[in-house]
C-alpha cells in the first residue's frame, strides 16, 4: 500500500445491548463502543471506522449470575475488543471494485393495538411530567404498562396512521455486502438476514427511527417492544 495510506479496520457492532436495569443488571451497556474502539485501535495498530449493527436485549441473552455487578463497562469493552481482533486477524480480504446499490419501499403496518388504553397512557404521561418517574412508573404498572415509555409509546402510536413505508437498502463493495435501513432491528434477526446473504462477508448497519424487534420478544414484553411503532412479525 502507498506509504500515505492508513490501513483502516471496520467494525461491525452486532448488538447494542440494553442494561436490563430493571433486572438488576447494570454492567451491559452501550458503553461498550468506546473501549472496544480504543482496545482495538492498540491491538491493530490500524484506524478504527465504528458503526453499530442490530440491537435489542443482548444483556436478557448473555447475563450471568456470578458475574452480576461485578464487571465494569470498560472491563467488557477491553474483552470485547480482544475477541473482535481475534476475530479480524482469520478474516479474508475480499478484493474487487464493482460497487452495486439497490433499494425499495416497504409497508409496515402500525401498532394500534393499544389505542383503547389512550386516556391512561396520558394520565401516566402527565403524572410522569408532573411527579417524576417513579411516580408515573407506578401507576404504568397499575394500568397494565411495562413503565412510562411504554405509556410514552401508546400516545405516539395513537397519532400514526394504520401504516407507513420504511427505505430499506443493500449495496455491495466488491465481495463485500451491507444492509441498512431506517429502523433498529434486533440481533436474531440480524444474524438470519447474514446467513443468507449470497455474501461471504456482510455488515448489517441500522438506523434509530424505531425499535423493529424479533417476533419472540413480544412474547416476553421487552422495552423494544413496548416502545417500538410497529405490530409483531414486521422483523420477519
């Protein structure tokens, strides 16, 4: 390579993990990116180009007892920095410089399926405002709500239409393939969508308009799910 350029390595985040605070779990969260930018920049020795791939409920999926309140943040991050560049370091370089762009428009439809329970989202909400959040917390709980986000949700949901269009994208670099759209998909969705991928390699980057999370975690009412515009199955 010319002596003028920087060998640049990119990392794909496949989660950004929740806290799962109400569990009691604090030591997953976002935080991680900082320190696995900073472990690996010093592992590599090369510049780091950092974007998050899907989201949603890494910590429900990766807690362990005995480490509960232990780890800091920057503990997990220097981990997680050492296991990406193990990582990096069996990967191929894929050459070629064909770049292929394609996209469409999708129908998604809404949730409108609490729309009945309007009057007491506002009540949360306004109590919420008012009282703090521990107040509107309680009385989510008494209404039937996860927490104040999810009546935040409701009322927001409540003023959309029955449907909307979400941009969905692919383009490829070479060998290389990536996916994006305007919208947070979870992890296990994520990971199907790479697995069939006629692409070796293949980033999936998100946006943050609204949580779109997997079918199953509206079994077990995550936050995402509370808190996301669209109905079940619109991942899928």
């Amino acid at each position: 390579r010319p002596e003028d350029k920087k060998d640049i390595v990119l990392v794909n985040w496949q989660a950004h993990p929740d806290s799962a605070h109400e569990a009691g779990y604090t030591s997953i969260n976002a935080s991680w990116v900082g320190p696995l930018r900073d472990e690996l920049e010093s592992l590599s020795g090369c510049q780091v180009a950092y974007f998050t791939g899907a989201s949603g409920n890494m910590a429900q999926d990766s807690r362990i007892e005995s480490e509960m309140n232990r780890l800091s943040w920057r503990d997990y991050g220097k981990k997680m920095g050492q296991i990406a560049n193990e990582t990096l370091a069996d990967l191929q370089v894929v050459e070629g410089d064909s770049i292929k762009v394609t996209g469409t428009m999708l129908t998604v439809e809404n949730d409108h399926s609490w729309d009945d329970q309007l009057e007491q989202a506002d009540e949360v909400f306004e109590l919420w405002k008012s009282a703090g959040l521990a107040a509107g917390n309680a009385l989510a709980k008494n209404y039937g709500f996860s927490s104040v986000y999810h009546a935040r949700a409701i009322r927001t949901r409540a003023s959309r239409k029955a449907t909307d269009q979400l941009e969905v994208r692919a383009f490829s670099i070479g060998g290389i393939g990536f996916t994006t759209g305007t919208y947070e998909m979870f992890s296990t969705n994520a990971l199907d969508l790479k697995e069939k991928s006629p692409f070796d390699i293949t980033f999936v980057i998100t946006g943050n308009s609204s949580y779109i999370p997997s079918k199953a975690a509206f079994e077990y009412r995550s936050y995402e799910s509370d808190t996301g515009f669209y109905v079940a199955g619109t991942a899928e």
